[in-house]
C-alpha cells in the first residue's frame, strides 16, 4: 500500500478487511460460512484462521488466497515472530489440551 500503514481485521461474518489509516475499508475478502478469529500481516501476505480448521494464506494487495494448509484442528490466533520468520498458532480443539504450532 502507498503509505505502507494499514490494518487488517477479520470477524465471525467471512470476512478478511483491509483497512487505511482514515479508517476506510480498502479491500476485502469474503469466504461466507467461516467464522474467522485471527488475522495478521506478513510482509506481502495475510494470515487468517477460524472455524474451516485451515490456515488461509492471502495475497496483502488483492485479497486474494494464495494458499491454504488444512491444519486438521481449529486454529484460534495467530502471533508473528519479531523477525517475521515464525507464525505461532494456537489450537482450540473442545476437549483437547490447548497448545500452540509453529510454522515457519
């Protein structure tokens, strides 16, 4: 993005929004019947989780999905390393220990 400032957010509505610092919604991607529960920013990518047990790889400019890992458990948040070479995920499986995966 130009000013290279912006946020991302997602909800239980399938959404994945971009958004500028006035606050306007700048992109968006929309996967209806996923509740997402976490996003984060990596370099050119976007993260998300939520209730389809996969981590969903989006492209930062377009929105667009540019891959996705079937994490076979529900992934709840997502937490990057300070130098950008770890994703850290927790597992919210009901009636499973809580843990977290690391993904490089």
């Amino acid at each position: 993005l130009p000013s290279g400032f912006h946020l991302v957010s997602c909800g239980v509505d399938g959404a994945v929004y971009l958004w500028d610092l006035e606050g306007k919604r700048s992109g968006e991607f929309l996967n209806k019947g996923v509740m997402y529960t976490s996003t984060v920013q990596v370099d050119d990518k976007v993260f998300a989780v939520g209730s389809n047990n996969k981590l969903l790889e989006l492209d930062l400019n377009e929105l667009t999905p540019v891959g996705d890992r079937n994490a076979e458990s529900t992934l709840s948040h997502l937490a990057v390393s300070s130098q950008k070479q770890v994703l850290f995920a927790s597992v919210d499986d009901p009636g499973k220990p809580n843990c977290n995966r690391a993904y490089a």
